[in-house]
C-alpha cells in the first residue's frame, strides 16, 4: 500500500515527540492516526541534524510529504544560563539544515517549534503572536531565544520567495511523560520531580531552587501534542499561533512544587535555595488565538497532569533520562 503522506518528526524521541507518537498511536477519536499515513520518529541516532549531510540523507532515506520539526537542544533555566552560545548555534545549525533541506525536497508543510521564553523581556501582558521581534529576550536564555526567533523569519523568507508552507507553534512551558529528569539541565517540574522523589526515598530534604515566586503557564505534553497534529492537519497561516493553557491557569512555582509533593506523598521538610536563580519572573501568553480556532479544546487539569507525570516517571526511573550514568 503506498502511503500518501508520510510524516517526520524530527526530535520523534524526546518529551513532545513521545507525546505525539502516544496520541497517534492511542487516541481513537480525531487525533489518531489518519487513513494513509505514515509516521516516522526521529532520534539523533538517525542523524545529527547539525551536519547537512546527515540531514540530507534523512530526508532521502524517508522522503517525506510532510515534517513537525522538534529537534533542538533543550534545557531548563539553568542549562540555558551556562551554555548561551550551544543553544544558539546547534539550534541555528539545526532549523536551517531541516527548512532548507525541506525545501529542497519541496516538502507539503513543515510546522516547527519556538516556545513563548523567546518574547521580549520587557514587554505588555499578555504576550501575543505579534510581539515576537519587539525587542531583547530575557537575559537568561537569549541564545535559545534568538535561534528560535529566527525560525519565524525562515519560514516567512521561503514563504516570500519560493511560496514553501512552513509556519510554526509557540507552546508555554511542556511537561509529562518521558521528559529530561537531569537534576542540573531539566526543567522545574520534571527537576522537582526527581528531587522530591528523591527526598521521600533517601528521607533527605526537598529544596526548591529560588524564591517560589515566579509564575508560569504549562501544558501537559499530550494536550500539546494533539495541537501538533490539528496544526498540521488543519492550521493553513504562516504566521506562529500561540499554544497554551489560558492566562487564569498561571501557577506560581510554589504551587508547582505544592502539586508534586503531593503527588509523590513526600511528608519531609521543604524548603527554598534563594540563592538559585529565579530567571524570568513570567512571560504571561494569550491564547486568544487558538481559543479562537478550537473553542471547545479541553486541557488536562494541572494536578491531574502533575500526577500522571510523577507516577509515569517513578514507575519508569530506571530507563528515565535521570543524567545517572
Ligand atoms: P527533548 O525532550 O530534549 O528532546 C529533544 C529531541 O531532539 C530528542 O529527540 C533528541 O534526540 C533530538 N535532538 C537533539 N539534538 C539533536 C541533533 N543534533 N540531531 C538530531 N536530533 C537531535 O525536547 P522537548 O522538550 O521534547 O522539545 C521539543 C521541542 O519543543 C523543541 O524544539 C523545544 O525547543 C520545544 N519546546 C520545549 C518546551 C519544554 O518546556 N520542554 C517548551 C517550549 C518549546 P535524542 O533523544 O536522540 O537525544
Ligand atoms: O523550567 P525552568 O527551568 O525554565 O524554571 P524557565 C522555571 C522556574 O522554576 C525558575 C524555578 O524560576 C526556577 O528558579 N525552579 C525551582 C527550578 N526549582 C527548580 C529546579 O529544580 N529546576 C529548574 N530548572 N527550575 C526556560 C528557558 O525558562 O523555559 C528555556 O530557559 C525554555 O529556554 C523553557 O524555553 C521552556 O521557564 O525559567
């Protein structure tokens, strides 16, 4: 049977990835698998998206009609803080070598993925898809941020003159199953996570890295992943479209770390390191947009999410990403 589409997602193995593939393979109403279609997730071992020889043999070897484009180095605040100039230039290194190899293969639709810490710092709220280029992004992350900023200006560019349709997706910050657990580069839930899973089993104290006072909006990876799939199914601009749980849904990281003690059922003491960083204090995004095109969406409860992440990860610690050696 030849498949009509066959689509690639590079970054197939990492948290977002491995969401998509779950709903795909497991979601029997209008998110699953469609008729004809082939799916194919990439992990790095298919190639380093950083050389272009590597990606050109990818698209070769898959010939795909179309590409959610997920690969990217990632980290959380603090992985970010030390290594601006990696996530810089492996992230330039890698959009262009999958756009402009896309391009050659005149692939359908590319939708590639930017995140909402790439906004201006100092800015209005609510943030929105207008206002990505109005100015410098946080200081913490301006290496990631400015990479990714520039996906944007890629897609209108070969938009512009060549008419390729290649648009992207601003998610908030993500979380759920099979996500990066290394206690230093992670990001603050997985990171809390395993250290308060940690704490309850070593009977050692739960320390939480800042004030607790920052806000943040997040999204469960499997609610993310089925706006992948309409995006590329449905979504017809150019132009990114913000995707994220409303501004009510905001949580301080206090409330964070509250959620997953409970889910862990740590009973020890908890504290907070102040002397760790806090980063942006928030970067409060509307989804006036999305709700505009999908009104009846449902997102995940936040506590709901927090504890399926949690058990999914105790009961899978030993092949997690933990950064144990
Ligand atoms: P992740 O869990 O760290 O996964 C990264 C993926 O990229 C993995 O599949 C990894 O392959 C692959 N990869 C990394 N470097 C590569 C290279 N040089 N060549 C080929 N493949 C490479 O990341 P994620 O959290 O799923 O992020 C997916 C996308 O969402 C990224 O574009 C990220 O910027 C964006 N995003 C994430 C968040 C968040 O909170 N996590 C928020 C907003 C946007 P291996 O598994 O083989 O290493
Ligand atoms: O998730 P996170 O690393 O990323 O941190 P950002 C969020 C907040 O959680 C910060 C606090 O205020 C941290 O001080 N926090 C508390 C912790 N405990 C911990 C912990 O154990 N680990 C971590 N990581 N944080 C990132 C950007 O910013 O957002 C990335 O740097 C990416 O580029 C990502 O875009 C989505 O939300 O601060």
């Amino acid at each position: 049977m030849t498949h009509e589409k066959v689509i690639l997602v590079t970054g197939g193995s990492g948290l977002v990835g491995k969401a998509i593939e779950w709903v795909i393979e497991n979601d029997k109403g209008k998110y699953g698998k469609g008729e004809g279609e082939k799916w194919v997730f990439l992990t790095s071992k298919d190639g380093d998206l950083r050389s272009i020889e590597a990606t050109r043999a990818i698209f070769e070897k898959y010939k795909p009609t179309q590409v959610i484009h997920l690969a990217a180095l990632v980290g959380g605040l603090f992985k970010n803080i030390k290594y601006k100039l990696d996530f810089l230039r492996d992230n330039l290194l890698i959009n262009d070598n999958v756009l402009h190899t896309a391009h050659e293969h005149k692939v359908e639709k590319v939708v590639s993925c930017l995140s909402t810490c790439i906004f201006p710092d100092k800015t209005t709220y609510p943030i929105d898809e207008t206002m990505i280029h109005n100015g410098p992004p946080h200081e913490s992350n301006f290496g990631y941020a400015y990479a990714k900023r520039l996906i944007d200006s890629q897609n209108k560019a070969y938009n512009d003159q060549f008419g390729d349709n290649f648009t992207s997706v601003i998610p908030t910050n993500v979380f759920g199953p099979h996500d990066n657990y290394d206690l230093q580069d992670s990001h603050v839930i997985p990171g809390l996570i395993h250290k308060c899973y940690l704490a309850k089993k070593n009977g050692t104290p739960f320390v939480v890295a800042g004030t607790g006072k920052p806000l943040r909006q997040f999204i469960y990876s499997r609610d993310l992943a089925k706006l992948f799939i309409w995006v590329l199914r449905e979504y017809k601009e150019i132009d990114p479209i913000i995707l994220s749980v409303g501004e009510k849904d905001e949580v301080c990281i206090k409330d964070v770390a509250d959620a997953i003690v409970k889910a862990v059922g740590f009973e020890g003491e908890y504290s907070f390191d102040t002397s760790k960083s806090d980063g942006q204090y928030k970067k409060t995004a509307s989804n006036a947009k999305l709700m505009k095109y999908l009104p009846d969406f449902q997102f995940t409860p936040f506590e709901v999410a927090v504890k399926e992440s949690t058990d999914w990860f105790i009961q899978n610690y030993g092949n997690a990403r933990t950064g144990n050696p």
